[in-house]
C-alpha cells in the first residue's frame, strides 16, 4: 500500500496550483464562461485530463486526473468555473471518448480538449430527477438516425455549450433499457437553449433549460448502441461522483488554509482564536473530516485505475467528500464568524458553492440507497 504522491504527481499538482492561482479570475456572481479563461483551462490539460493522446487529451489516470482537479479546486476561488470543467470533462467528453464512434471522437474530443468547445450534460428532466429511467424525451427512429424531442430541465454549461452529451428514451414505458445517448451538436436545427437560471452556489457557471424539437441526429452521434444509455450514464457518473469531487477536496483544503490563518492572527479577549480550545477542536474536525474523505476518494480513483471499478467505494467517497464540504464550509462560517458571513472573505461563497456537490450527480440520500444495494441490504 502506498499513501505517497510520485515527483511526476507533485510537479503537476504544484504547476496547477499556481496556474489555478495566478492565471485564473475571482469568484463571479454573473453567469457565464469567457471563452479566453476557457482556453487558458485548455492549455493546462484540465479539460481533457482524462481523454487520449491521440484526441488531445492527457491520457491520465482518474487518481492523476482528480489531482488535477483538486489543485484548481484549491487555487480558484472560482469553484463554478472549476465545476464547468470538470462537467464538460466528465460527464461529456469521457462518454464521448468511451462510446462515440472513431469520427465522432475525431470531430469533437480535439476541440474540448484544447478549450475550443464548451460541453454540456442535459439528463435531468422535470418528471425525471433522482429517477432517470422515467425520462419524457423520445428518440424516433427515422431514416439515417433519431428525432429527438423533449426538455431537460437543468443543463450545467447549457447556456455556453456546443455540444449536449444528451439522453432520450425509444419507448417510456420499457424504462432504463430504452435509453440511449447522443452527442448532439448545438447549431442543429430545433435545439434551443434557454436563458441562464439563477441558482445558489456555482454561480458562474451557466446553468439552463434545453429544449429539443425535432432535432434530427445522425446515427455516428449515437454514443454506445441503441438502449445502452444507461450503462453510458452510470459509467459518467462513475468518473463525476469519483473525479469530479476532487474540486471540493481542493476547496476543503483552500477553507483550512484559511480557518488556520484567522486562527493564529485573529485575538479576542487579549488572545489568538488559536488559544480557545472550542476553536481548535472545530477546525481538528474540519481536518478529519477533509483527510478522511481524500483517502476515500483517492482509493475510489485507484480502484477505476486498476480496472475494478468499485460502485459501492465511489458512492461512498462522493458522498463523504460532499457532506464533509459542506460541513467544513459551515465550520469555516463559524471560525471567522461576522467576517465569515460577508462576502468578501470568500467563505460564504464556498459554503453556497458546497451545497450543490450533495445534489448533483445523485444526491446523498441516492448514494445512500446505491451503497445499500452494494452491501446487500
Ligand atoms: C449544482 C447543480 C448542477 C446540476 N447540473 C446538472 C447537469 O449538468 N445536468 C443534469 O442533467 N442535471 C443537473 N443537475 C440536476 C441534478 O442532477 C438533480 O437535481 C438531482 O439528480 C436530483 O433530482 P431532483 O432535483 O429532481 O430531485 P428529486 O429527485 O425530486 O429529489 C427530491 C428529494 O427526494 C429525495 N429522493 C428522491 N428519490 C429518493 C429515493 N428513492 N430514496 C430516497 N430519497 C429520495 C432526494 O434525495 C431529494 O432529497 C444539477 C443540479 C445541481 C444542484
């Protein structure tokens, strides 16, 4: 067993840290991706960490990938941005990557890739949240391909994205084994997206409806075959709930950072915060909670590196590292108090962003039920 980083995993993170820090901007309240800042991503090899050398990728692992991750998670205050990232990563260009056939991985992975295109994942309906094989969108089968029609309902990157990783149903009442998934292009006729929502935390990222009316896809932007959606979806989600939540073992290690400093600089009643044991003991807990969800996490990625995937181990990581954000947001609110409460010391805002990450990509009670159903129960 080997807890350590290599030299080769702690020049990169170190180099994405800085990146993170220095190139990238601070926290937006405005919905939107800069195209420009997008590129910079690109050129750090975040948005296609996981992809193949030979799509422009990085061709890392999971473990090295979400090492990736959680150096920008800790270097941008900017965590939707981090957040749209890692959707287009995750939940887009490594399905289309694993399923798409050779031309459509051609057309499309380069470009995302290099921070060229923007990609969005639109499952979510507002029928089919928690429980994807209800989904109302159909796929018709036509000459040459598919017509889909329907309206997700909560599209992150929607508003930016050229390309929808999407899925639809051939038949609503055959469930999960009638699902299939496309990668449909956005200037495609009949794909409309709407306006960005307003929304807690993440705020920068854009996030939408996505309407499909008569959208006619071809059969190579078919990712998987026809009825294989559902493995296609679990297997992004298998990469979202393990990689995508190293952004917020980043932020977690940005908060104590921080609840450190306040600690030590910090004096009331003629004393550092640091000398008050209430105080200490909260931020011990933070660290607990923080390592004890890394290991988790890292051995989640580990097991997808040596080819086990381990279900039960990435729900439980995804939701020991969402809850123990969340909480330590809540305790780094605590130890700066007043300031914690304002905006400008970047706490609240973390707080804000942490809340979704118990949400999306199945939230806790769904983890809770999958590592049920692992353990047999
Ligand atoms: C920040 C953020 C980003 C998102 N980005 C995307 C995206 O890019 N693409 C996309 O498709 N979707 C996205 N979503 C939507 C997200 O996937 C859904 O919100 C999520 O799956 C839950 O669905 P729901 O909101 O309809 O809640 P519901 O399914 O209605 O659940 C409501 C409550 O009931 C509980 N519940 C439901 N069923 C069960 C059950 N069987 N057992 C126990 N409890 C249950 C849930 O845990 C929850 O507490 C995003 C959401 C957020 C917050």
């Amino acid at each position: 067993m080997e807890f350590g980083w290599n030299a080769q995993q702690r020049r990169r993170y170190d180099a994405a840290l800085a990146a993170a820090r220095q190139q990238l901007p601070p926290a937006r309240a405005t919905p939107g991706i800069d195209p420009g800042v997008w590129r910079v991503l690109g050129e750090h090899g975040l948005l296609g960490a996981a992809v193949g050398p030979e799509y422009g990728g990085g061709g890392l692992g999971a473990l090295d990938t979400a090492l990736l991750f959680e150096a920008f998670g800790r270097g941008c205050e900017d965590t939707g941005l981090v957040f749209s990232a890692a959707a287009h990563l995750f939940a887009c260009a490594m399905p289309i990557a694993e399923f798409g056939s050779p031309a459509l991985r051609e057309r499309l992975l380069p470009a995302m890739c290099a921070g060229r295109s923007i990609a969005a994942n639109a499952m979510t309906e507002d029928e089919a949240g928690s429980d994807v094989s209800v989904l109302a969108t159909l796929a018709t089968p036509v000459d040459g391909g598919y017509l889909l029609n329907g309206t997700k309902s909560f599209v992150s990157n929607g508003p930016a994205a050229d390309v929808l990783v999407t899925y639809a149903t051939t038949d609503p009442a055959a469930g999960h084994f009638a699902l299939t998934a496309f990668a449909v292009e956005r200037g495609s006729p009949g794909v409309t997206v709407g306006a960005p929502f307003a929304k807690l935390g993440m705020t920068s990222c854009p996030a939408s409806e996505v309407e499909f009316a008569g959208v006619f896809v071809p059969y190579d932007a078919v990712l998987g075959e026809r009825g294989q959606g559902s493995v296609v979806f679990q297997e992004s989600m298998l990469w979202e709930r393990t990689c995508l939540f190293a952004l917020f073992i980043g932020l977690q290690d940005r908060l104590m950072d921080q609840v450190v400093a306040h600690a030590g600089k910090r004096r009331q009643f003629g004393r550092p915060l640091r000398d008050f044991q209430s105080v200490t003991n909260r931020i011990v807990e933070m660290k607990l909670r923080l390592e004890s969800s890394r290991l988790l996490l890292y051995r989640a990625c580990w097991s997808i590196d040596s080819a086990e995937p381990d279900v039960l181990g990435s729900a439980l990581s995804k939701l020991a590292v969402s809850e123990a954000a969340l909480a330590n947001a809540i305790d780094a609110v605590h130890v700066f108090a007043g300031r914690g409460y304002r905006s400008e010391y970047g706490i609240e805002a973390a707080l804000r962003d942490a809340v979704g990450g118990t949400v999306f990509s199945g939230t806790s009670d769904m983890q809770r039920q999958i590592a049920a159903r692992e353990l047999g129960l």
